[in-house]
C-alpha cells in the first residue's frame, strides 16, 4: 500500500528543516529564549536595539526560509537586556511570497523546540472601523478568512492534537500585561478583532465592509497561521497589530505598502519603548530563571 506521502495527498512537511535550525541556533545561542517576538511590517527595527548577544540572517541558518520583502531584514536575534531571554524575528515571510504555510510556521515551531514558552506576534494592519492610524491594535480574537491552515497536511510531529481549540487563543493574562504596561508609557492601544486574508492584494470597498460585518477591526496577511501553530504547540500567544492605513480606502488616500513602511517608520520610538516596557513586564514570570 502507498504512504499518505506517496499518493500525494499530503503535502511535504518541513520537520527536517525545523530540526536542521533548530539544533543548529543550539549549538550557537548563548542562552536559551524563553520569550519569541516576530517583528512584522513595520516592528523591525526593535531588533536593532543593542546589546544583543546573538544575530544572524536567516539565508545563514540552515532551514531557514529567506524574506523576500521590502521592510524585513529576516534575521534573528537574542537579547535579555529587558530581563527575559528573548529571541527577535526580524521580518517575517508570507504565504503571498509564494511560500507554503508549513514554511510560514516553521519559525514558531524552531521557537518552541528552543524553548521558547510566550510567542508575541507584530504586524501591520488596516483598520476598518475607528482605530486611528498609528495606534496598536491588541488582537483578542480572530477570523481566519486566507482560505488556508497551516495544521492542514499530515499534522506536526509529536503529540501535537491535530483539531486545535481556538476559543482562547489570546491570552487574556498577556492581554491584560499589555494593555497594563501601554497605559503607563502613553501607547495607544486599543482590543479588537484580527481579520487575515492571503493578499497580496489590498482589499476592495466591498471586501473592507464585508470584514467590517463580519466583526473584524483590522486585516492583515499575517499572523494568524503563526498563531495557529503556536496554540497546537501550547505557547502563550500576544498578536499586536500597528494600524498603518484604513482597509479599503480610496487610492489617494492610501500610499499601499510604501505607505505602510512610512507609517510605522514615524512610530519607531512609541514601538521600542512599548515593546521594550512589555518584555519587562513579561520577566515577572519568569524569575525563577533570572536569578
Ligand atoms: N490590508 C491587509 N493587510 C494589511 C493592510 C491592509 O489594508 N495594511 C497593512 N497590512
């Protein structure tokens, strides 16, 4: 009888090329990270802020796919200059890239063999109701509408259930961390619904208003399926959003992803300070490790 494999009914998984980075950044990384931040569109530059105790590119780290977009450096980095050992996704690759949702997670899951626990996620998003540009958006849920899921396929190794519950994706503790440390530090956060499409097309007036419905106050074409994968793994899941234009808006009112860039290039500072107040707050569950 054929495998699965052979009859061509599932696709290729990408084990192999999760272990070959995995234990590759083992035998690198001078600590372990407990915390995974990927940087979207936009959160990039906070893993520029030193000291950082590690980086490298992704086309170095064997398994490793490569970004191929303007806006994302791909490269990872550790740091634990805020206190919890955290490893820093420079960019981020996307199904529109023509790459496979296996190779779009593969990230989260070197994170979790790593050792990571608490997986913080960063996009840029269009806002589709009253979020102003330039604020964050904390996801608390989602609606997947990319037509795809990453735990399609053979499932991923291990004892990892393949019918993931998603009622509580978001964790409400972190939810509530982040939300706690962007009052003290003046950053405009709002809670609301995250809506991910495939792109890379922006979305038509019809489609913003569909989104906007179906309860969605932001869309991106990210995040989602990392969350996905993050929840069949177990970790704590944080997705923040960075509004960089309203969803469906008139051409001229819209600069596409230029626009997008510029945006977020202007909320730099707010986005290191924030994220920075956050990864120390997050060290507040992690102190059996610090001492
Ligand atoms: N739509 C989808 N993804 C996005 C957008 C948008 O308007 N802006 C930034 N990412």
């Amino acid at each position: 009888m054929r495998t699965k494999e052979e009859s061509g009914a599932v696709p290729a998984g990408g084990d192999d090329l999760a272990q070959q980075a995995t234990s590759y950044l083992r035998s690198r990384l001078p600590f372990a990270p407990r915390v995974g931040v990927i940087l979207g569109s936009g959160w990039g530059a906070y893993a520029e802020r030193p000291p950082l105790a590690f980086a490298e590119a992704y086309e170095d780290i064997p398994g490793m796919p490569p970004c191929t977009i303007q806006g994302h450096a791909g490269r990872l980095a550790l740091t634990d200059r805020c206190g919890p050992p955290v490893a820093l996704l420079q960019g981020r690759i996307h199904r529109y890239e023509g790459y496979s949702l296996e190779a779009v997670t593969r990230a989260v899951r070197v994170l979790a063999a790593l050792g990571v626990d608490t997986l913080v996620l960063t996009c840029a998003a269009g806002g589709l109701g009253d979020i102003p540009v330039g604020h964050v958006m904390v996801v608390e849920d989602h609606l997947n509408v990319m037509g795809d899921n990453p735990l399609i396929g053979r499932g991923l190794p291990g004892a990892v259930p393949r019918f993931v519950e998603m009622a509580e994706a978001y964790d409400p503790g972190l939810i509530g961390a982040a939300e706690e440390v962007a009052h003290i530090n003046d950053t405009r956060v709002h809670r609301g619904v995250l809506a991910c499409v495939a792109g890379p097309s922006y979305e038509t007036r019809a489609e913003a208003a569909m989104l906007r419905k179906l309860g969605a106050h932001a869309v991106t074409m990210s995040t989602v399926p990392e969350v996905i994968v993050a929840r069949a793994l177990q970790l704590r899941v944080l997705a923040l959003a960075l509004i960089t234009n309203q969803a469906g808006a008139s051409p001229e009112g819209s600069r596409g992803h230029q626009g997008v860039l510029a945006v977020s290039e202007g909320q730099e500072g707010m986005i290191g300070r924030f994220l920075d107040a956050l990864m120390k707050r997050l060290a507040i569950g992690f102190e059996e490790i610090l001492e």
